[in-house]
C-alpha cells in the first residue's frame, strides 16, 4: 500500500500526541520472543514515521497486529493512517479495537466518539459518551456531548439529567439554569421553569442580575401564567435599590413594551437613553428597538427624530447612537439631514467605514470633488485595506489635474490587492493608470497599464476604447485597435463615444464609406454634443464627397467650444487638413 508523502503533518501531530507508547500491553498470552517481537515492530513503526517513510511503517504497524491483535496502540495508529487514506470504515474498525482491548484509556474512546459522531452514527456516540461518562467521572467532555446529542434529539429529560449532573459537579450557575429554564419551557412545565429562575435568585441572593433574570423568565411565561405584575415587582425592587441599573431599566421598557402602555414604555425608553450611566451598546440596541417600535406602530417620523435629536444632544460622544440614527434617516430618504448625523458619527470614530461610505457616495452624487479628497484620504488612512477609497480620491485628483496623484494613489491601491481581490477592480485602477500616463504624453507606460487592465479583465470596455482610441491617434496598430473598438461597440452598440472611436478607427485605415455610417450613429446616439464627434464627423463627411455636410458639422464643433488647431482653416477652405499624428512625446 502507497502512502503520500502528505502524511507528515497529520502523523507526526497525532504521533507525538498518541499516548500509545504509555499503554500496557495485555500480553499473557504471548512469549517472552512474541513480547519482544511485537515491542521492536510498533517502536520500528514509530521512528520509520518520523523519518517519513510512511510506507515502511504501515507494515511494522502489520506486523505488530500479527503478533498480538488485542495490541490497542497498534490499532489506533492504524485507524489513523486508514482515516487520512479516506477509508472510514477500516479506520472506525481499527478504532473500534483500540477502545475494546485499551477501554480504560480515555483519547482512544474519546477519538472514537468524535468518529462515530463525524459520521453521524449518533446512536452509538451517545452509548459510547455513556459508558465514558461512568468511566471517567474526572470528565466533562462526554457530558457537554450527550448534552448537544440529547438537545438535538429533543430528548429533555435525559438533558436534564445531564444538567443535574454538570451542576452537581461544578455548582449552580446562570449558564446551567438558563438552560434548564429553556428545557422545562419546551416540556411545556412553566411552573418548573420558573422554579428553576427562583432557585438562581435564591443562591445568589445579593446579586441583583438574579433578580431581574426571574423577573425576565415572569415575562417569558406571562402568556400562560399570567405574571407579568411578579416580574413588575421584582424590577421596581431592583431599581429602588439601584436606580441606575441598565439591565433593569431595559427589562423594564420591555415590560411596558408587551404591556401595550405606550406612553409608559416610550418614558422607560427615553429614561434609558438618556442616562449617560447607561452603557453604550446597551442604549443603542435600545434605540433601535425603539425606532423599529414605532415604524411598526406607523409612529410620525418627526417625533422620532425629535427624540433622537435628544438622546444626541445629551451624549454627543457616543459614536453608536448617531449611527443608527443615520440609518433610520436613510431609510427614509432624508439624505441630506443624515449628512450632518454621519459626520457626527466618523467625527467619534473614523475608522467607521459605513458612514465614509455614505458621505462619499453623496459627495459624488454632487461632485463635491473636494470633500471626496477628504473623505478618501482620510478613509485610506483609517482603512487602508477598502480599496474604494482609493478608486474615488484617483477620481478626485484627476479632476484637480493631480495627474502623478492620480498614478501614485492607483499605485498605492495595487499594493493591497490579494488573491481575492476582484479582478475587475484591479482592471479599473490599471486602466485609471493608462488614462494619467495619456494625459501626461507617456503613451508607452499609457499602453503597457491598457495591457496590464487587459490581462485581469479581457472585457474591460473603459481600457480597450481608450486603448484603441489612443491608437488610432498615433495611426499605429490600426488593425489592433479596431478589434479592441469593435468589441465595445458589441458590448454597447448605441454608446456615442464607442461609435465615434469606431468610426475613427475606420477613418484613420481610409475606409470612409463604413466609418459614415457608424458616425451617423454616433451622432444619433447623443454624439452631437461632443466638438471631437462632431468634428470627426465633419472629416469623415468631406472623405465620402459632402463638403457642405463637412462644412456644417466642423462649424457646429467650433461652436460647441472645440480647440483644435486645424478647425477654423478647415472651414475657411472647405477643405479637411490632416492632423499630425500625435507622437510618443506630445498630446
């Protein structure tokens, strides 16, 4: 049997952790040659495992169970071996030995209890994780599993047990009795769950926490026992004793809440919050309960942002509330008055990217380029890993003409991308990248961050029209660009400025006939309001013989503000007047 090299890990973790050398061996049966035999293969399989020659040592292990097959050790080194070489059933067979010639040793059964429960053979995990519980009485182990096994099967009575043990061993807590509360509940004994609360109550006498977690199990049962006025009682007793105490305040609210006395949970809600005492994550949550509250009331919304305006005031600095207040304004559409919330909120925390976010996407909305800057600096030193802050402040720094900004912020952006990054999204800066080496006239580094763009995202529309258009300028690689052109106008045919570098394209290789026709459709398809269009038009019209057409299309450009150098003796002559081809160090 071949055994990969891979094993080293797995083996030499399990190995080292075995205990197998440490097991005495039932041997009664076996002569003193046989004993010896057994102790140098199983000793050989060991250090041939540790040498890696794991082959070599899957035999010793063979050899070993020939000579004694009760030998436990030998059986559970080989269920391990069988387990990695993806064969469950000789690996829980070998396991099986392990536990019944070596039952008292406490990691074989407790490995074969995770296998039988890995395998979802429940049954025999939970007899197993019995006989360990009775075993080994030192345990917990097997306890918190028939514990999961017994809840999964519903079987509360056998939880219960389990829990009285567990309490027997390690005294009366909260997680124990909350947990037989939730039992008794499903059993449907209300009377016994609340037993249980009081029992808690009774321990800790001095813990107020107790106190109100009875009060809360009143509530749970309210419905069928009608004792919501015990659970009043016990919270107007915690707080008479600490009138500040959070977690009975919110009970409290919670009360008034099921209650239905509204105006009695809205002064609960409003005490709560505005008690600077109150922890932060507590009068959050409380907050948005609130404004869940009354949305599902059809509460006015003024009188909700009344009240937050208030909690606001009395604890400017606590950077949840104006958050969830933001939201609760976004959900209603109020933009702009969750504009000055939102910078409240990245005021206190700046690292908190969902208002950025937010902020950043009105400001683009307005193009408020400068507080995009802002936003984006900030952002990139705050969270330096969310790469949209990066995307927009290259947006920002081109429109202020910070060209070399532009690059090295795309740059910087590049230097966290990791193998999850979307591939798109690297495209996009290599092609931002392309777009600020045009503008500064390097049309090599230009055309080598297109190919780049190219290479994570073949189908990036941005790059392969500028790329092409780029091309067509310098009247090199005309065959190349048009299959770059051509393929955006198949992905966006009524897109003007596809259409025009098309046309272009087609202009530049001399076939006028066919760029007139993808001209007038760039023209048709809002082109017109481009001088660069309309001027490509006007050339390619006096190509295909229609100079007044020409005439009229280059004065329209000129109009719409257009600066080219040959425009106005274009229309002076009536006559096209090529361009000198754009070089490698010029626009």
């Amino acid at each position: 049997m071949k055994i990969n090299q891979k094993l080293i890990l797995f083996l030499l973790a399990i190995g080292l952790l075995c205990p197998a050398l440490a097991e005495a061996q039932t041997a009664d049966t076996l002569t003193e040659e046989q004993t010896r035999k057994y102790e140098y293969y199983f000793l050989e399989s060991i250090r041939l495992k540790m040498q890696q020659k794991y082959d070599a040592a899957f035999d010793m292990l063979q050899h070993c169970v020939s000579v004694m097959p009760n030998a436990a050790s030998a059986h559970y080194e080989l269920a391990q071996y069988y387990a990695y070489l993806k064969q469950p059933q000789k690996s829980e067979a070998a396991l099986e030995k392990a536990v019944k010639y070596a039952p008292d040793n406490y990691w074989y059964c407790q490995g074969l209890a995770n296998l039988y429960l890995q395998n979802e053979e429940t049954d025999k995990a939970a007899e197993l994780l019995r006989q360990m519980a009775e075993r080994f009485p030192d345990k917990l182990d097997p306890l918190y599993f028939l514990l999961n096994i017994y809840n999964s099967q519903q079987e509360y009575e056998d939880m219960l047990g389990i829990l009285n043990k567990l309490e027997a061993r390690l005294g009366k807590n909260e997680q124990f009795s909350k947990e037989k509360f939730r039992v008794y509940r499903e059993m449907g004994e209300n009377k016994k769950a609340i037993a249980e609360m009081q029992s808690l109550a009774n321990e800790f006498p001095k813990e107020l926490r107790y106190q109100i977690l009875l009060g809360d199990a009143y509530m749970e049962v309210s419905a069928e026992e009608n004792t919501e006025s015990k659970a009043y009682s016990l919270y107007q007793q915690v707080l008479k004793e600490e009138p500040d105490n959070a977690q009975a305040m919110y009970s409290l609210a919670n009360y008034y809440n099921e209650t239905g006395e509204d105006s009695l949970y809205e002064q609960q809600t409003e005490a709560l919050l505005l008690n600077r005492k109150v922890e932060p994550a507590v009068r959050a949550e409380v907050l948005r309960q609130f404004i869940v509250r009354g949305e599902m009331n059809q509460r006015d919304s003024l009188s909700i942002i009344r009240f937050c305006d208030r909690v606001m005031e009395t604890d400017p600095e606590d950077a949840g509330i104006p958050l969830i207040y933001a939201q609760y304004l976004l959900s209603k559409n109020m933009n702009e008055k969750a504009q000055p919330v939102l910078h409240q909120a990245l005021d206190l925390d700046p690292t908190n990217a969902f208002a950025r976010l937010v902020l950043l996407g009105e400001a683009a909305k307005r193009e408020d380029y400068p507080a995009l800057t802002d936003l984006c600096e900030g952002g990139i030193e705050t969270n330096p890993d969310r790469l949209e802050f990066y995307f927009y402040l290259a947006i920002a720094y081109s429109q202020d003409e910070r060209t070399q900004d532009v690059i090295n912020v795309c740059r910087q952006a590049l230097q966290h991308i990791t193998k999850d990054s979307d591939k798109k999204i690297v495209s996009d800066f290599y092609t931002i990248i392309g777009d600020a080496y045009h503008t500064l006239g390097d049309n090599e580094k230009a055309y080598e961050a297109y190919d780049s763009a190219l290479g994570y995202n073949p189908d990036n529309i941005g790059a392969l029209n500028n790329y092409a258009y780029y091309l067509s300028l310098q009247r090199r690689d005309l065959d190349k660009a048009q299959d770059m052109s051509y393929r955006t106008i198949k992905a966006e045919p009524t897109n003007a400025t596809y259409l025009d570098t098309y046309a272009w394209i087609l202009f530049e290789q001399g076939n006028y006939a066919e760029a007139r026709l993808y001209i007038d459709d760039a023209i048709k398809n809002g082109g017109g309001e481009s001088e660069d269009v309309l001027e490509h038009c006007g050339d390619i019209y006096y190509m295909t013989g229609d100079v007044d057409g020409a005439v009229r299309y280059w004065q329209q450009a000129l109009e719409k503000g257009s600066q080219s150098p040959t425009l106005p003796e274009k229309i002076k002559k009536k006559k096209y007047i090529e361009q000198k081809a754009m070089g490698d160090d010029e626009q």
